[in-house]
C-alpha cells in the first residue's frame, strides 16, 4: 500500500472522529501510542511491535490529515534526495 492510499485508508475510517477530537487530542494519542510502541520494544515482542508500529503510524498519518498535510508529499519532498542534510544515500553525517 502506498502512503497515499494508507493516508486516504485511514481519513475514510477515522478523519469524522478525529476532527471532533481535534488537532491536540489526536496528538496526546499520538503521545499514548509512541509510550506503548516504547513499552513493547523493551519487552521485544514482535507480535505487539508490529500493531504498535501501524498505531503510531496510524495516529501520525491521521494527524496529518487534520493539519492539512499530504504526507506522501512531505515525505517525498524531504527525502527523496536523500538525508536532508547531507544530501547523501545512506547518510553521511557526523552523529
């Protein structure tokens, strides 16, 4: 699935929802699940990782939407020429 489709996906399941709850309610449950994807890679679970990674991605995709952003767009736009700041693939900055 691409982000776009993934993006429209979850507009079409959540955005009525989210926009009730809004720009800061939506973002404190982006919050909870990045606490919950953080719990589940310290116990290493794989099952529980991969339903906290799609979560986060889920919540981070339909806060987007709400603020107006096409994430496909943003995504490419920043990273299509390889590290923002570098330039480089695979990346070349000093830590």
């Amino acid at each position: 699935m691409e982000i776009s489709e993934f993006q429209a996906l979850i507009e079409s399941i959540y955005l009525e929802k989210d926009s009730r709850r809004g720009v800061p309610g939506t973002f404190m449950w982006l919050v909870e699940e990045v606490g919950e994807l953080s719990r589940a890679i310290r116990r290493g679970d794989t099952e529980s990782l991969r339903g906290e990674f799609a979560d986060v991605l889920a919540w981070t995709v339909s806060l987007a939407s709400l603020c107006g952003i096409d994430l496909a767009w943003a995504v490419t736009a920043k990273y299509s020429g390889g590290c923002p700041k570098c330039g480089a693939i695979p990346c070349r900055c000093s830590e």
